[in-house]
C-alpha cells in the first residue's frame, strides 16, 4: 500500500531505548531516519511508477530532511523521475501553515465560532 503512517514509531523508539540503556542514542537515532527513509523512497517511487507519472512533488515538514532530499533525488534521477522539493523555508509542518493562516486572519479582526467549517481553498494573505 501507499500508507505513509508512522503511527506508534516514537512509542516504540522510547520502549526500545529504556530496554537497551547502552545503545548510543546517535545510532539509533540515525538507523531509524535510514530505516524511515528507505519507507518512504520506496512507497514513493513505488506510487510514481503505479500512476505512470514522472514528476515527484515532496512537501511538508518531511521535506527538509536532508537524507531523504539526497536519497529521492539520487534513485529518482536513477529511474527517470524528476524530483522536486520547496525551498528550505517553505517546508513547512502542515499544523503551522494552518495556525499561520489563522493568525493573519485574527489580526484582520475575523474571528469563528467553534462551529466553523473546514474551507480547503482559503486564500493566505501577503503580510
């Protein structure tokens, strides 16, 4: 599947650092980026061949990290893929972009009540 879920991994992290006390926290921490990496290229790219497409979009928080920019970049040029990542600065957690839109629109005096709506096309003013 294309299930991009990591549901439960810092749980599972945290069980197995206070079960290994002499595990360096270094290592583990950088065998579980190369482990979630490797997920995620692979589904990745697994997707693009599944819906016959050639370029790769990667937003969101996960898009700065480093190792899976350098990873999608290499295995995509490999397999004919064009990958394209935002600018540093644009890759952003999708909870802040939202709480950023909600804050421009407090400022402007607008305000909801609880019972608001979802709106996926709202505009994000220029500040």
């Amino acid at each position: 599947d294309y299930d991009f879920s990591f549901s439960g991994l810092k749980t599972a992290l945290a069980l197995y650092l206070r079960a290994h006390p002499d595990a360096l926290p270094a290592d583990v921490a950088a065998s579980l980026q190369e482990s979630v990496v490797d997920v995620l290229a692979e589904k990745t790219l697994r997707a693009a061949r599944a819906k016959e497409v050639k370029r790769v979009i990667v937003v969101g928080g996960v898009a700065a990290n480093s190792r899976l920019r350098e990873r999608l970049l290499d295995e995509g040029q490999r397999l004919g893929y064009a990958i394209f990542f935002p600018s540093m600065a644009l890759c952003t957690d999708n909870a802040a972009m939202i709480a950023a839109v909600a804050h421009f629109k407090y400022q402007q005096g607008e305000q909801a009540a609880l019972t608001l709506s979802p709106e996926p096309s709202l505009e994000i003013p220029n500040t």
